[in-house]
C-alpha cells in the first residue's frame, strides 16, 4: 500500500469509528436519562411526611440567623473590650459563619470553630464538657472538639441545631457569656 491509501484508509476508520462511537453515546443516554427520570419519580411519589420511615425532618439555622447570632457574642465581646472570633456551626457541625473580630489573635477562628462543634455534639455548654475530662479523659481526642470554656449549643425543642463558639478572651467564662450572647439574640 503506498502512502496515499494508508492515510485515506486511516481516516475512512477513523471516521467510521468515531461516528460509531457518537451514535453509541447517543443512543444510550436517552435510556440512562429516563432511567434516572423513573428512579427520581419513584421516590418522589412515595408518601411523604410524618408516616414515611424513610426519611426525616431536621430544623437548621438560617445563614441570617447564624450571623445575627455571631454579630451579637461579637458586639458583646467588643463591649467589654475583648477581642474574639466567633463561630457559628450547622447541627453537623459545618461552619455557616465566621467573624473573627479586630485583633482577635490567629489561634482564636480554629478554637471558635472547635468549640462550637464540642458544643452542637453534645447538646451542652463546653464549659459542661470541660468537667466531664475528669472521669473521661479520652472525650478529648475525638477529633474537631476542643473542651474548653466558650462554647454552648443552640436548641429547637430542647434538641440542638447548631453551636456557637467563641475564644479568644482571656478566660473560658467569658467566651462563653458572649456566646450565651449570641444564642440569646435569637430568641429575639
């Protein structure tokens, strides 16, 4: 074969294989498509609600709710001249806000973040936990916790949604009573 052949011979396979190739994708995404449609629908068209066991219904605080909360422990902080950073978590301890005020010093946003988780796991205040150390002493290797003052949970029907933590003052005791703050805004 000279030179010629092999390349138009080359391109016709190419040709060939790649419409090959689009007619196959083609053809199996319209049935991978309505697959998904039927999977989807047939969830969908289960009974849902308070009867369903397969699902449930959480409560979680708005991004506007968790930053009034977190805008509230900081302007009570700022009140009595102390620099902190505040966090906010999610029921699953996920991060919906952070403030880390003027000059609150670097190792205050992962305290913050920690402390408010510690307090959303256990549905009580850090400063609680903290006391707990003495008979448990393993509790504070649980990664992400940290059992220190500053931390305290916010509840919806005594069941806790998120976590408030702050640090960054010069004791326990008062990153709590800012995060205390924070979580009374709410009620507002």
């Amino acid at each position: 074969m000279n030179t010629r052949t092999r390349v138009l011979t080359g391109t016709a396979l190419a040709v060939a294989l790649g419409a090959g190739a689009f007619g196959a994708v083609s053809a199996s995404a319209t049935p991978a498509s309505d697959a998904a449609a039927a999977s989807v629908a047939s969830v969908s068209s289960k009974k849902d609600g308070p009867g369903d066991k397969n699902f449930t219904t959480t409560t979680h605080l708005t991004v506007d709710a968790a930053t009034r909360a977190a805008q509230a422990a900081l302007k009570a902080a700022e009140s009595e001249n102390q620099k902190v950073t505040v966090a906010v978590v999610d029921r699953n301890g996920n991060t919906i806000v952070t403030l880390r005020g003027d000059g609150a010093g670097p190792q205050s946003y992962e305290s913050a973040e920690r402390k408010a988780f510690t307090a959303v796991s256990w549905n009580a205040p850090t400063s609680v936990l903290a006391g707990r150390l003495a008979q448990t002493p393993n509790l504070k290797d649980i990664p992400g916790t940290l059992f220190l003052g500053g931390g305290t949970p916010v509840q919806a029907n005594g069941a806790p949604v998120a976590g408030i933590g702050v640090a960054g003052a010069p004791s326990g005791d008062l990153d709590e009573k800012f995060a205390k703050a924070g979580v009374d805004a709410l009620g507002k």
